[in-house]
C-alpha cells in the first residue's frame, strides 16, 4: 500500500514537473534571450 502511494506520488510530481516545464521553459528561453541578448550584438 505504502510502496503504491509513493509509486502514485512520484507519477504525479513528474506530471505537475512535465506540464509546469511546458509553460515555464519557453519563458525562460525567451526571458533567457532578452538577457543575452545585449551582450552577443
């Protein structure tokens, strides 16, 4: 019961992580580039 809980548990953070992940990442590239921007020109 204990082994399928965290079993269930870890399925659910590496979906919360996955889908955050396909949000966060292209707004980091972006803000990532707006950064660097200045300094590859």
């Amino acid at each position: 019961m204990l082994h399928f809980h965290s079993t269930n548990m870890t399925r659910t953070i590496l979906i919360l992580v996955e889908a955050n992940a396909n949000i966060f990442i292209p707004v980091l590239l972006k803000f990532q580039s707006c950064i660097y921007f200045p300094y590859v020109k």
